[in-house]
C-alpha cells in the first residue's frame, strides 16, 4: 500500500508540472488544400487534420474524442448541421479515415449549390471541449473546368505542361492534343515528345475530354507596318509595328540591314519609333517574332523622302515666236518637286485645264495674253507665265508687203550690179 501511495502521488506531481509544457497541445483544425475548384458532376475528398491537449487544465482527465463531424448550416440556436443529417447532402456525404486526429470527407456527384465553406468539428469529454476549424474549406463547383497550358524550356527542350487553376484529385490522367488529334495514350501532366513549331496544343483530364485547354502555338507569320502609312515624309515622326497571332505571346525584336550580310539590332520591343525620320533611314527592315515553341520572320521596305516645295516651273510654247491664226499651240509646264507636284493652268484667273501640258487648237487672236502654270503639293506652291502672241489679218497683209519690199530690194541691187558691169 504505501508503495502504491508513493507511485500515485509522484504520477499526480509528474502531471502537475510536465503539464503547462510538455503535455498541452493547442486545439487547431487544419485543412489541405483551404481552397477546391471541381467541375460539376465530380467527386471532391476534403482533408483536414486536427488536434488537441492530451490534458486539459483543472482536470487529470485524459482527453478523448467523443464525436466529429462537418457541416456548412446552424440551427437557429447556432448549433452545427452535421451534413450526414442535411437533406441536401443525403446519400452524398461520407467521411473516411477519421480517427488518430485525420478526418476526410468525401461529397459524390457536386453541383453548384454545393459550393460553400466546409468546416470541421470534433467534440471531447473535456468541458468545454469542443472545437470548430475556422475558416473552414471554400468549395467552388463549376460547370466547365478551365485548364491553363504553360510552356517550359528545360535544358535547351521544350516540354510541356497541363496546369489547371482548380485543385485537380491527387490521381488523374491526362489527354494531349496536336491541331486536335490525339496524341497517343499520355497519362501525365507532360508531354515531352511530337512537339514542333508547326503544331498547336491541347490537354484536357481523361473522362472530361469536351473541357481542354486553350491551346498554344507558335507565332504566325507577323504582319509589319507603319504609322503613317503611304508615303512617308521626312523629319517626321514614324512607327513601325509589329503584330503575330501566338500563345504564349511572342516578344517581338526589330532589325535594319546594315550592309550586304549584316544585320543591325534595333529595339526589343513590338513597335519601333523613328522620331524624326531622314531620308538615309530608307531601307529594309526585319520583324522577328518569337516564343518557346518557335520564331518567324517578316521584312518590311521602307523609303522615307525628303519633301521640298515645288521649284519655279518651266514653261515653254510650241511653235515659237508669233503664232499664226487657226494654227495649233502647245503650252507645257515642267517642275521639280517631292512629292510630285499638281499642274493647274489659268488665263485671267480663268481655269483652263488640270493637265502638266495645255493644247489650244485652231488659235485665235483673242487667245493672245499672259498663260500662267501653278505647281503645288502638300508642302507648298509655285508659278510661272507665259505670253502667247497670235498674228491677225493686218499682221498677215503686213508681213506680205514686208516681203514684197524686201524681193523688189533684192532686184534693183541685182540691176545696179548688171548696169555697172
């Protein structure tokens, strides 16, 4: 008896002081993963592991678990639903594994409803020896599954792989895809082989084949441009752009052809700006787009022209000199101008034609008088003139008299040489 005594009170003295440091635990609930995503029509297993003091303070009492449970709803008292009790989830809800402080429950065949906040309870012989995991589990159930497709490179090989942005069942197997045909029986999350810059890729988990993933690709053939399109002028302000349908999205890089072979590096970046072009910025220019699956490449010819006013035109008149009436006259105008310049002729402020060359025909003295030609384009204007002179019936008995005289001239100097002789 006494050796009992002394066992027992050393036992009692062992609990008192191993108790506040060794042999309390906190109460806790933890849950892995906190958060679910599942497709709709699915089964979902929800863990938690949970946890508490062997000895709870002012009781020698071992502490056991009498009951454990999940619920989302309380009654109007506040006290927990267990789900086995919730119509909702009747015949849907089991738990598994629960015992030794792990509790996981197992919800068959979701739907949207269901997504709620789960949480775990478990109650004890302690008084006041219960304890609820909070925050609880946040279920999301939709109805399409979205999977995101990331491309990797490792050691120089491109591989790929099926990520999903939901919590996926520890155990699936996978299904890829190359431009929509199978490839091949993969189970994994992997795909390490067919892979060409040619091909566009899919995945999607075996048994939800009608969800796959967006799919990635290499970069199409980019289109190149400027801005301003058209003619480009100089000192002004020019962007070349560059764009290509790829998934990742590609990085773009700019380059110039410096020389025969050689090719100059630019910028990095999708648009290249010419801040003040200059007419020796003319040239070729290259558009390298580019991800982890492949590069193409597109070629771009740009002439940036100097641009300068028209110069003073030239015109000249055919026939020369004075024009005979009912004759034909042909009035041109020529300029040096960049860009090329618009031709406008007038008489008197009066419009005659829109045409570098003006033709009059069966002239008259009333169209005798100055001919003016106007040269413009975007960057200013110029003109010149022109006297037209068109001989009349007077003019014509004068220039025949003119020529009689000048034959009888001719033959009285040929008289005088004769009677000299």
């Amino acid at each position: 008896n006494v050796v009992n005594l002394a066992l027992s009170f050393t036992n009692n003295i062992f609990l008192l002081f191993c108790f506040p440091v060794i042999c309390q635990t906190d109460w806790s609930v933890t849950y892995n993963p906190p958060q679910i995503c599942t497709l709709e029509g699915s089964a979902v297993k929800i863990i938690s592991h949970f946890s508490y003091p062997k000895y709870v303070t002012g009781s020698w009492v071992k502490t056991t678990v009498n009951n454990y449970f999940w619920f989302t709803k309380t009654t109007e008292e506040g006290e927990p639903v267990d789900l086995r009790d919730d119509p909702d989830y009747s015949g849907r809800v089991s738990y598994e594994k629960c015992g030794n402080k792990v509790c996981h429950l197992l919800i068959t065949n979701v739907t949207k409803s269901d997504s709620n906040e789960f949480k775990f309870r478990f109650i004890t012989n302690q008084q006041s020896g219960s304890f609820t995991g909070v925050p609880g589990v946040t279920l999301s159930v939709t109805g399409k599954l979205l999977l995101c497709l990331k491309v990797n490179v490792y050691s120089a090989k491109t591989y790929l792989t099926c990520h999903s942005d939901c919590q996926l069942p520890a155990r699936v197997s996978y299904c890829w895809y190359k431009n929509g045909q199978k490839l091949g029986r993969s189970t994994t999350k992997y795909l390490w082989y067919q892979i060409s810059p040619a091909g566009r890729y899919q995945c999607a988990i075996e048994g939800l084949e009608q969800f796959p993933s967006p799919p990635v690709y290499a970069p199409a053939v980019p289109s190149v441009s400027t801005n301003p399109s058209g003619e480009i002028m100089e000192d002004r302000s020019v962007t070349l752009t560059c764009s290509s349908d790829a998934n990742p999205a590609a990085k773009y890089t700019w380059y110039e052809k410096d020389g025969d072979q050689n090719y100059k590096h630019l910028s990095s970046e999708q648009h290249h700006v010419f801040s003040s072009i200059k007419s020796s910025d003319s040239g070729w220019y290259w558009c390298e787009a580019e991800n982890d699956l492949g590069r193409q490449t597109s070629r771009l010819f740009i002439d940036f022209s100097s641009s300068d006013r028209p110069k003073s035109p030239l015109v000249s008149v055919s026939p020369l000199g004075e024009i005979m009436e009912d004759s034909s006259v042909n009035l041109t105008c020529s300029s040096d101008a960049n860009p090329a310049a618009n031709y406008t002729w007038y008489k008197e402020d009066k419009l005659l034609s829109s045409e570098q060359n003006f033709t009059i025909s069966n002239i008259k003295p009333e169209h005798s008088g100055e001919y003016h030609c106007r040269v413009q384009n975007r960057v200013g204007l110029n003109n010149s003139s022109k006297r037209v002179t068109v001989a009349g019936e007077a003019s014509l008995l004068t220039m025949v008299i003119a020529g009689t005289m000048v034959v009888l001239f001719i033959i009285l100097v040929l008289l005088v040489f004769l009677v000299m002789r």
